[in-house]
C-alpha cells in the first residue's frame, strides 16, 4: 500500500469484534440478531471495506477540493457524490443497523459502527450526510406516530431521501434552550406551520436524495422559556402525499453555506423556514418534549462523532506508517558512527518509532472503547433481562460524553501527529494527512462542544441516581483489574491506580458542587474529562492484552497479538501517568481563572 | 476591538522588555546600543503595531485566498504583498536590529524579536519572505568577505533584495547530509557553477524586490560523504556586476510551487539550478564549512520560528478574548437555578475562562522566554566580559532547540484552543482563527522538525562540556528559585521540584547514553524537550510574578500585574505537574516502540 490511499484497518476490527466483545456469541442470543452468524458479519466488513477504498476515498480527495456549492437557491455536492451515495443506498449501508422491517439490514449497531468507522476514515464529509439520514430516521423510529413511520422510515434507511437535525440558531448554539423559531397551529390537526432560521445545518440542502427530512426543533405559541418549551417538528423539504407521492415544495430553503476549514463536501447550511409561505412541520412526539427527542438522536450523533475520532486516529496511523517504511531519510543510529552509513527508512528512527507507537496505541483503544459501547448499545435495546438492560443503558449514558469528546479531541492530536511523521510533505495537498487534519477538526466541535461534553458529564451524568452510574462503572473496573493481575499483568496496578485517582477526583468535584461551589467545579470540567477518557482507555488497552495473552496461549504469538501487549506497556508508562497528574491538577482547587480582574466586558 | 481584527499585545511586550528584562539599562552599557533608550524602542513598536494592524493584517487574509502564484515560470505574490513590503523595506523594518553601517537600523535584537513577533502575528505568510531576507544577510554579515558584504549588504537588510535559504533537496530533508547539489569549480576565482534541485524553499522566487540572494548548500568534487563535504554559496537570481548593477539573470528558476495546508501567501518553491545553463555561485566562507555556516542562519531561523509559536499562541489568546466578551450565549452558572435567567457573555462561563486562562499563561510565558534569548543573544553578541559573552553563548545555544519546538507546538495548540472558543463559527472562514491554525501548523516542520530539534537538544546540546552548559542552567534555575522563595512564593517550591526532575530526567538520558543503550534514549528525546519547555515557562512564570509583585509594591495593582501572579499559580497547578509525570513516563525505560515485531518493512 502507498501513504495516499486509504485502507480499513480489517484485522484490528475483527481482533474487537471477534475476539475481544465476541459480538458472534454475546448477541447470538438476541432474537433480532438470530439470523446472522460471524461469516455474515464478516462478509459485510469486507465489502464496506471495498467501498470505502474503491469509491469513497477517491470522491473524498476530490471533494474537498471542489467542495459542494451553493448554485441556484440548492446545493450542489461534489462529483461522485451523487454516484457514491447511490451506491450506499443500493447496498443497504444507510440503514444497515436499522430494523429488516423498515427497509434496513438490522445488523447490530456494534458492526455498523465498525462500518461508519471504515466510512468516516474514507470520507468524512461525504459519511455525515449518511449519518444524518439514518439520526433522523432512528428518531422517528422511536418516537414517530405509525403513520409517519409508515411515511418517512423505510424511504430514510433505503436513501431515497436524506435527513438532518435543525437545532442551532445565530443566537442558539450551545444554548439550545434559546431556540425562537416558531411553530404556530395551522388549524389542521398535527400540522404547524414553523418561521425562523436555523444555521450550521450539515446535509441542510443537497442533490443527492429526491427529499429531504429535516427534525427541527421549534417553540409553539404560550411556550415556556426555555429547552422545556421546545418541540420537535418533521420538515419535509417537498411535502409528501397520503400514498406517499412527493408533492409540493416546503417552504424551507437554504439560503447560504458556511466556508469552511475542513469537511468541505459536506454542507453547512443556513436554512430560512417559512420565509416565503408556510412552511409545514409535524409534531414528533409530544409537545413540549422537544429536547428529549432530540437527545435520543443526539446521543447516537454523538457515538458517530466518536467514531469519527477513531477513524481519524486509526486513518492518521496507517497513513503515517505507510510513510514511514517507504520514506528513506537519514542514517540508523546504531550505524551513526561509521561514516559509510546510508539513509535508511525512517520507520527506524526511535523519535518516529515513538510516534507511530503513540498512533497504534490511540486509535486501537479508541477502536476498543467505541465498538464496547456500540455493543452495549445492542444490549440495551434488546437484551430480556431487565436489570442487565438498565446497567447498559446506564453505562452507555455515563460514557458517551466521554468518547465523543476523548475521541475526537485525539483524533484531531493523531491527525497532527501523522502531520509531522510525513515532515515537509505532510503540509503539501499532495498527501492525504492535511486535509484529514482539517476534517478532524470539526468533530469536537459539532454536537455540542467538548466543553458542553464535559458539562454534559460533570452536571448531569454524575448526578445520575447520586452519583450510583458512576460508582457502578469504578466496581466494575476495579474487578475487572483484579482479574487482569490475576492473569499475571503488573500494568493492571497502574491502572487500578488510576481508577483510584478518578474515583476520587469525581468525589472532590461532587463536594464542591455540594458546597455550592459550582464555578469552581465546572472550571475543572474538561480536565476531568480528558482524565476520565486517559483511565478508559488504559482499561481498554488492558482487556485487549488480556485477550491478547489469552490467545496467543492457544494460537501462538501474531504481530497483531503481541502489539496488544506492546499497547499496554507503552500506554501504561507514557501515556496513563498524564492522567495522575491531571488529578492533582484538579484537586488542587486552584481559581485564578475566576478571579474577576480578568477580561472585564467592555 | 472585534474577534476579526489583529491587535498586538504592546503592554504585555513593555512589561517583559522594560519591568522585567529592563533592557533599557541592562543593554545600555554596550557601545552598539549607547544611541537608544526606552523611548526609542517604545516609539519603534508602536510604530511596528500601526503597520502590523493597518497595512500587514488585511492582506494576511486576502493572500490566504488569492495565494502566492506560480505565473510564467515566476511567483506573484498575493495583492497587497508588494505595497507592504516597499512599506517594510523603506521603513527599516528588514534589518531592523541590523548594523547601522550596512543600512540597518541597529536595534537590540530583543526589540527585534518583539517586532517579528508583531509581524509573525499579524501576518505570518508575508513575514517569512522578510525574516529569510534578514535571515540571509546574517549569514554574510557573519561569514563573507568585505567584498561579499559590500555587494549584499545594504541592498538586503533595505530589502531592496530579497534573500532565501537552500536546503532542501528531494532525498535531503532531515538528513541534510544527502544533499546532492554538484559545485563545480568555474575556472574563475571562487566562482562555482551549481547543479541541481532545491524543494521547499520559501520565498524561492517572489515579485517582492528586485533581486533575490540565494544561500545554497552545494558539494564540491571530490567533497567527502555528508554533512562534513557540504559548502554554501552565494546565488543571485541576477549576477550582479562589480560596481553593483544588475546583470544577467543567473540559471535558477522556480519549476513550480507547493499547495499547502497554510501560509499561502509565502511561495514553496522548487528551485532547478543549472538546469539550461551555468547557476553561477559564489563560495561563502570557506570550502565544506556549509553546515557550521549553515547553522549560524539555522540558529537564527529557530528563534524566528519560536517567536511564530509564540505569536501564533497571542494572536489566538487575543482573538478568544476578543470574540467571548462579546458572544452571548447560555446563562451565567450562578444564574442557572432561575426560569428567568438570560444568557450571557461566554467570558463567565467557567469552561472559555480556564481555555482564555490557558492561551493568557502559554503566550505570556513564552513571550518570556523569547524576549530573554534575544537579550542574550544581544549580550553574547556585544558584551565584552569573555566569561559572560560566553555563558550568554552557551545559554541561547542551549535553549534554542527548546524554544523552537516547544513554542511551535504549543502556538498550534493555542491556535486549536482558540478555534474552540469560537465553537462552529472558528470552524468557518469568517473569523481568522482557522487560518491561524493552519498557518501555525507549518512551524513544528521547517527549520528542523520538532523530532530534530529534540535530538539536538539530547544529542548534541547536553552533551557540550560534558553536560556543563545543562547544569549551568540547573544551577541558575534554582539558585532564582530560592530567591523566589524568599520573595514569598509558595509556588517557587513546585518549580524547584520540577527543575530538579528535569535534571534527574537528563542525567537518565545521558547514563542510557553511555551504556550504548541510544536508541532507547532518543525514544524519550520528544518527551523530554516537552518536559524542558514545560518547566521552562514555568520558570518565566515565577520570574514574571516576582517582578510584578515589586512593582506591586511600589506602583500598585493593575490587572496587568495582578495577572501576572494568576499566571503562576494557574500554571504550577494546572500544567506544571504534566512536567512530573513526562519526567517518571521518561524514566520508566520502556522501549516497546523498538520491539521489532512492529512495522516490518515492505
């Protein structure tokens, strides 16, 4: 392979998959899940892997450069957008977690995150607008009306139409609770007609679907303040007849896209809504229940966000090591002596040795943590037992701020790194590197700010039932530690010592917001953020060398068996000591960033 | 001021330059420097602002659209680039701590390097064809015969010409030692005929001035392999006849320019030399002495580089500050209990505070150190005392490795911190922040990569005198901490902790070292350059509070002052510590990266 092309990281998925979660036997049990086998799961990899290294990767290179366009009152995506996206639907990989009934494949969401990590490694800009389609659909699959499941649902998975989520305005970003677009009665049952403008809207407008779905968030007439007074509306951009055939143009028209940094295929939308005529908009589940409607796609927006992390940490690796065999600069140092000495690969060199290790170790436990949560999401929604279901709903709750924000906060810092492996060429549009820099970038940012992440987890999360998700997720880690020293690993002290340092980290912070001390808290947000995803992922990098050593007890050492163990030394000693000090750090109760002589307002 | 508009940090600039360094006097005393004061060098950074503000700014943003062009064999610069540097070249601004007697203005360098942090700021892309001029005429300054700097001189530091560097060549990135470049003897006098390929040579051709002055590395017959073989030639674009006139035009062309991630304005050339005829160069210095003339340029140029990052990170803290007093959004946390609540300005949202506290600490403490190695540089170039000259020598040398990674790496991360500030709106090309991370990205790469410069500093740096011009700086560090101590600050302790892992750390490095064990070494020479940089700024840190805390006493609290004693204890609480954990990561001896099941070759 070459250090431009894209390859899915095949065997690492399946070590996860297979190996690691067994996902073939621990969802076997599962009725939805009973028709499909490991062979089945294994077959789809390989032919998402196909696509994405044949057809998407080419249109993501070019895409960014062309970027879509705003011609006409539309947008226009790229070349090859139209064709890939035909491609994907064909092929059932917009639905292809979503239920058999519904037009989807019903794979469980652990391979089908396998398979938006292949797809948003190949290409970001064009995956969002999948992503989007099936969010939207999955939202109306859990809180839509029959009818409008009969409507929308089969049409969304399959492609045939594309759908959004509406929720930022120019005064509403973070702040989702100062939404003003209106949603007045329209005296037919059901039916409102929404005003207002909603900006920074991926896939708002494009030519690839004959429809498009948008959930927008909206506030009806006596509203009350607030995200408690918001509801949540489908939009249809040409409204959709009692037999299902498209009729007249909706009136919600983009009206300008963003210039962006990166993912420039993808479209980011101003939308005016009801600007020129009424602009009709059905209400998804109750009036009022807004906010919780949109979190439940939320929450799955933002697992995708954290695959988008690990495919750019994971596309940054191979692209990086790619380049490191092949690229021949400068003497090996044990030769540095002998003045005959020639160049050699720079994969020799201790400085890039360590940073293709910091590369592997990331993205593998990213992979680790991303696809665990993903089965645990496959639990949650199917599993019988009441009491295991609740503890994986929980566990996801409690952990996808982390991985949204761990996640795409690294892949972003892996990007770089892959930057600087390439040197001189990394900076040049002549390698992929730059622009998955910039890609990357935009992931901490969209569905809420990591900093809105870190909120998310220190105000609400760790509040659940008084603090028990959390406690429930250190016992358990604290157990499976044990039996990782059990199984004759010394780094299962470090991490249990970790585990430690977050628990009572996660106490110190709880007595300040007891003490009504909240500012200084949430000053410490982040930090405890990123500790908490340091922590995780040292666990992940110890289950897999658990496994590792299993195995290789039974089928003898493989390169990719061995790493595992490589990972856990090299994460528990370079990267895992951050997260001690990242504790004391935030113990410390310093406050200087609230003293208030800083940055007074003008 | 708007979160769109560059603004200098001039106060903060006269604090370290005057309050704490206190050039004023302590340069003083040299005879160079008898014609200034203080109110010179004020009147010449406001002066340096006005441009940096009016002039160089707006066609920072326009030329990151436009781009420099590669047009008929030539580069155009952007619109605006021409105007502005006759501006510079009129005003003095190129050889702006240049001798007087070849057309400079011969200020100390520490006011130069505030002024090229002001341009870097204001606009990097445009600054660079500026700091290789300088950069270039340096070099002959120091090396050439009085004929060369009678020839070059003037017209350089006038910017009447431009100058380049020659580096680079396809197979010679890192390893400067496989430059293949031929200089054949001419059979004139110290005139050499060149042939080969130059690539990324910034500012390699321009429209700018009239003509450009190349200084290349080039191997003579019979030159020995490497590094020791290497020679530097003088190379004009135009030949240059006895009495000063422009001649022929010399056979170096630009074949073409790189597209790049950022700094688009600053042509990245390839250079063919001798390609359609004789590339007349002209040999500097003496025959194979090309690197040690080399590096005298180099030297300069990573302090120029550091004062990138350190422009990059100010820039980015101005930028935030600008945009989160003025962008409402969500309630004040004090606030959050009441229905009524309204949104407020996202400065007094604890999260934008601790990310504005951390751009406020990293710019200012590396403002810091900057300033303090061009004060010596200043000393070792004029002070007369041999020992001090060199201590002051040895200081800079040592330093600049980490001045220029750390910086470099750390402006990027500031410009990363910034964009999140900005939330979704960082992310478009509305505000300047995503062109200031790409444009900051390139720093951490030319000049040496940060993976280079730590080998320098562990390699090379450490090793002079056995170790003593590291210990020189222990002792130093910590006799200041004592003294800090004693001025009251309890923090002077964590840094004194930390100098003393650093020292601890080094003296590892060096014992693994002797026993042969290198390559387990320089696995650890990026962390341990990080953890340098990182204790470092902790010492401006600490220096900055205990001059504000004197002038506290006598002048007053103001907030300038005031934040300079919130710095220090943000910074010993909140990074200081990542310096420890680096220091136990470093000497735990793991070397997993080299296990050589890793990343076999193709």
């Amino acid at each position: 392979m070459s250090a431009t092309e894209f390859r899915a990281s095949l065997d690492d998925m399946r070590f996860v998959l297979f190996q690691q979660l067994k996902i073939q036997e621990a969802l076997a049990g599962f009725e939805v899940y009973e028709d499909f086998d490991q062979d089945v799961y294994d077959a789809t990899l390989m032919e998402a892997q196909k696509i994405c290294e044949e057809v998407l990767h080419p249109i993501n290179i070019a895409g960014d450069k062309e970027k879509a366009q705003f011609v006409d009152g539309g947008v226009v995506t790229p070349k090859g957008y139209k064709e890939a996206w035909n491609l994907c639907a064909e092929g059932g990989w917009i639905g292809v977690s979503a239920p058999q009934e519904f037009g989807g494949i019903g794979l469980p969401n652990a391979l089908g995150l396998a398979v938006n990590e292949m797809f948003s490694g190949s290409a970001e800009a064009f995956s969002i607008y999948m992503g989007l389609t099936g969010g939207a659909a999955r939202d109306i699959l859990a809180f839509g009306t029959d009818e409008q499941k009969a409507t929308y649902l089969e049409k969304l998975f399959t492609g045939q139409w594309a759908g959004t989520m509406l929720l930022t305005e120019a005064g509403a970003g973070s702040a989702v609770g100062d939404n003003r677009t209106k949603a007045v009665p329209s005296g037919r049952p059901g039916v409102y007609h929404l005003e207002g403008e909603k900006i920074f809207i991926s896939g708002g407008d494009s030519d690839l679907a004959e429809n498009i779905i948008h959930l927008a968030l909206a506030r009806t007439p006596g509203a009350p303040a607030g995200t408690k007074g918001l509801s949540l509306f489908i939009v249809p951009k040409f409204l959709v007849s009692e037999d299902g055939e498209l009729g007249e143009r909706n009136d919600i028209h983009v009206v300008g896209i963003e210039h962006k940094l990166g993912i420039n295929g993808s479209a980011t939308c101003t939308l005016a809504l009801g600007a020129n005529g009424p602009c009709e908009g059905y209400l998804l589940g109750e009036e009022f229940k807004g906010m919780k409607l949109m979190f439940h796609m939320m929450n799955e927006a933002r697992i995708g966000v954290g695959a988008q992390g690990v495919a750019a940490a994971d596309a940054a690796y191979q692209y990086a090591r790619s380049f490191a065999v092949e690229r021949i600069q400068g003497p090996d140092l044990d030769d540095i002596a002998n003045p005959e000495s020639r160049s050699v690969e720079i994969v020799r060199h201790p400085d890039v040795r360590r940073n293709l290790m910091t590369l592997k170790v990331m993205s593998e436990t990213m992979r680790s943590l991303l696809y665990r949560l993903a089965y645990l999401m496959d639990v949650s929604l199917h599993e019988t037992d009441e009491k295991a279901k609740k503890k994986a709903e929980g566990r996801v709750d409690l952990l996808v701020p982390v991985l949204k924000a761990h996640c795409s906060d690294k892949g972003f810092e892996m990007a770089s790194l892959a930057v600087q492996v390439f040197g001189g060429y990394g900076y040049t549009t002549e390698y992929p590197v730059e622009q998955l820099l910039r890609d990357a970038r935009i992931s901490a940012i969209y569905e809420g700010t990591n900093g809105i992440q870190a909120m998310d987890l220190l105000g609400r999360k760790l509040r659940i039932k008084n603090g028990l998700l959390f406690m429930d997720w250190v016992q358990d880690a604290q157990k499976f530690v044990k039996k990782a020293k059990e199984a004759g690993f010394d780094e299962a002290d470090d991490v249990g010592k970790a585990v430690g340092h977050l628990g009572a980290t996660a106490m110190y912070l709880g007595q300040l917001a007891m003490k009504k001390q909240l500012k200084l808290a949430f000053l410490q947000a982040s930090p405890f953020l990123t500790m908490f995803g340091t922590v995780l992922l040292g666990i992940e990098a110890l289950e897999q060398a658990v496994v590792a050593k299993e195995l290789m007890e039974t089928e003898g050492e493989t390169p990719l068996l061995k790493g595992k163990l490589l990972n856990l030394r090299f994460y528990t000693r370079n990267i895992l000591p951050g997260a001690v000090a990242m504790g004391k750090s935030i113990q410390s109760g310093d406050d200087s960033a609230l003293d208030a002589s800083l940055w007074p307002l003008a």
